[in-house]
C-alpha cells in the first residue's frame, strides 16, 4: 500500500506540474491569435495616433508574445513607416494580451529600421508622441521596479535625417540594450557602423516632471564623409559653402545635456563639447579653395588637408578656439564661432608666415609700403550655406589689391609674387 500511495502521490504531483505547461500549448493552438493581432494593432494606433500594420501575431511555446513585420506609419501617410521591425518579441502571455493586460519587462527587437526625423520647419516628426509626462517620478535611485523594460536591439538600421542642415545619416549593423522606466529611456549601449566605421552611443532621455532632457555621448572612428554629411559645416567652417561631395576620413567625439519645458527651450538650453578630427580630407571644392586660389594657382596636393577642432557648445553656438587646419606646409588657426541658425563668424591667422617669405618678396612688400601683418589675418563670415572669405573686411580677390591703393604695375608685381608665394606653401 505504501508504494502504491506513493505512486499515486508521484502521478497526482506530475500532473500538477504539467497542468500549466499543457494549458500554454492549448492557448498557443487554439487561441484566436488573429483577434489578438487586431487588438495590439488598435491599442497601438490609438496610443500613437499612427498608422500601424501587423502581418503576424504568435504565442511561443516557451512563452511570450512574437510580433512579426510590425510598421507604424509617419504622421501623413501609412505608406511612408518611421519604424519597421522584422521580429518583436514581449515576455507576456496571450492569457495576458486576451485580458488586455499588456505589461512586458523584455523587449527583444530584430531587424528594426528606424528613422528620427527634423522637418524643414525644424519640428521633430516624433514630438506629439514623446511630449512630457506630468506623472510623479519615481523614488530617487529606483531603477528596476516593476514597471521597468529592457530593451534589446540586434541588426538595426538607424537613420537619422535633418532637412535644415540637408543631413542624412545611415546607421548599420545597430545593435544596443537599454531600460525604460517611469518616463525615462536610459541608453545603456548603442554601436553600430556609419560609413565604414565604428560607433558608440551612450545616453538618456527624460520626460517626467514636465520636462524634457537629454543627455549623451558619441563618439565614431575611420568615418567615410558623404554628401549626407553637410551638419559637419557647423563645427567644421572651412566646409561651409562646400557641396561636401569632399572625400575624407572622420574621428569625432561629442557630449551633450540639455533641459527645458518643450522642444524649442530644451534646444536653447543645450550645453557640451567635443573633437573633431578629419585626416586627411579633400578641400578640392571648397570656398576656401576657391578663393585663395584667385590670387595663386594651387597645386592638386595643395588641396589636400588635415584639421582638429576642440569645440564646446554653449549659447546657441558651436565656439572653437583652437580649429587647426594643416594645408600644405603653412598651419592655420582659426578662432570664432558657428550659431545654430548658421551664422560664422572666424578669424584665421597664418603662423610663422613673416619667416617664410623670400627676400625678394620682403623687399618689394617694404618699397610697396604694405604691412606683412596685416595680410597675414583673414575672416570666414557669413552663413554655413554662403562663406565670404575677407581680408582687412575685403574679399580675397583681385579687389584686394585694387582697395590697397597701389598702382597697376606694382598691383600686378604683388599679384605675381603672392601666386608663386602661396604655389609655393602649399605644395
């Protein structure tokens, strides 16, 4: 009798183990999973006021809810999806979605396609959608309570496009974990390709207490520049004007913070800093070029270049005050300012140029009555789209000479020593 209880204890016992197991596999086969796809279709586009498209909802045997090609539609169109993804996967029953309880602490996402999107107006397609939350906030150092979701991401592409500054950056290979919690989207690490080199994100958005903030660090290494990269213009001025179809190699390093009510006070609020590299890189193209070289015929390697700018943000403006451009064997320094609306403003100054000059050319500049030093100052002004290359406030062309007050002979003799002079520097 005893080994026959004990058997029955041991049926009895296994049954109850596999009663949960059993009812899972009833409600994977038989569960009406297309109503439930409809529903998660709904509950997403009212909870996004988009469009949304599902080809497939499917419970996994070993639990959790997989959603297959899963698009949600820009603001205008459904034909036109900011996120696509191939495979979502969420840890909650279909028990749970029938009941409409959609709580998921894991999102697992393959194959997303993403894009952030500044229109020309300068509005962000995604505002309406990620507005403040006027909620309290969770206890200080709270990080992984009950409602917190981790998200992980494998085989992305982010893209990235600013209609102001023309720029569209394309993300591959996009990979990253993260947490969301209680208003706050906290990016643990973002890394993925662009162009051919390797990069690195990591940061946080906020919007409890009302407020939006931000905060990050990038930084990308062996970047290929593209005509999609025209933001460069802000931090790099010698690039403003350029159609940026310029080839070249990127190392950049960027952080930024900021905090405001809206979208429009958290931009004004923005403060960091950063480096920028870009070795080399062909000015071929630039207005910079373009302007030196109507006074002097500047050899093809004499456009090839090397620079490095530390810069900080603050004020609405991108200030540098040590930008450094190796072209040929003269260093320029360039000093001054880029503001978000586009504006520069930049002073450069040509070291050691006194001491590079011939006798020759030393000689005439005294008979001539021309100060070396003042030739040795120019200024970038105007906007990222137009620059204006001046010296002494006049533009570096044959005018230069004309305001100088010399005669026709001695302007002609300074123009053909100023051509050798310049051939000669940067060969």
């Amino acid at each position: 009798m005893t080994v026959h209880r004990l058997r029955r204890f041991a049926l009895c016992l296994l049954a109850l183990l596999l009663i949960p197991p059993l009812i899972w596999i009833g409600a994977v086969l038989v569960a009406p999973t297309a109503w439930a796809r409809r529903q998660v279709e709904e509950a997403l586009q009212a909870r996004t006021g988009r469009s949304v498209r599902l080809d497939r909802l499917s419970a996994r045997l070993l639990g959790g809810i997989r959603l297959t090609n899963l698009e949600i539609g820009s603001p205008k169109t459904s034909i036109d999806p900011w996120f696509r993804t191939a495979s979502l996967q969420l840890d909650i029953s279909l028990l749970q979605l029938l009941r409409g309880k959609v709580k998921p602490h894991s999102l697992e996402i393959d194959g997303v396609n993403l894009r952030v999107l500044r229109r020309a107006d300068g509005t962000l397609e995604l505002a309406d959608m990620i507005q403040p939350e006027t909620k309290p906030t969770t206890a200080p150092g709270r990080r992984d309570g009950p409602d917190a979701v981790a998200v992980h991401i494998r085989g992305g592409n982010l893209t990235l496009i600013d209609e102001p500054s023309q720029t569209r950056l394309h993300m591959q290979s996009v990979e990253g974990e993260g947490t969301y919690l209680d208003g706050r989207t906290i990016i643990k690490n973002l890394r993925g390709m662009l162009n051919g080199g390797p990069f690195h994100f990591v940061g946080e958005f906020d919007r409890t207490d009302g407020m939006l903030g931000i905060e990050g660090r990038f930084q990308a290494n062996n970047v290929v520049l593209d005509d999609g990269m025209s933001a460069l213009r802000y931090a790099v001025p010698v690039l403003a004007g350029a159609p940026l179809n310029l080839k070249g190699h990127l190392d950049s390093e960027l952080f930024v913070q900021g905090r405001g009510s809206t979208w429009e006070a958290l931009g004004r609020s923005l403060v960091g800093h950063g480096m920028i590299t870009i070795n080399p890189v062909d000015l071929d193209g630039s207005p910079l070029i373009a302007e030196l070289s109507r006074i002097a015929e500047l050899s093809r390697q004499g456009r090839v270049a090397s620079l490095h700018s530390d810069f900080v943000i603050k004020d609405q403006r991108i200030t540098t005050d040590h930008f450094t451009l190796n072209i040929g064997r003269v260093p320029m320094t360039l000093v001054g300012w880029t503001d978000f609306d586009g504006r520069i403003d930049y002073r450069i100054n040509l070291k050691s140029l006194h001491d590079r000059l011939p006798d020759k050319a030393r000689r005439l500049l005294g008979e001539l009555n021309v100060e070396l030093e003042s030739l040795t100052s120019l200024t970038l002004r105007g906007t990222v789209n137009q620059m204006v290359v001046q010296v002494n406030g006049v533009s570096v062309d044959r005018g230069l000479l004309r305001e100088s007050g010399l005669g026709r002979e001695d302007r002609e003799k300074l123009r053909v020593l100023g051509r050798q002079f310049l051939d000669k520097l940067v060969r």
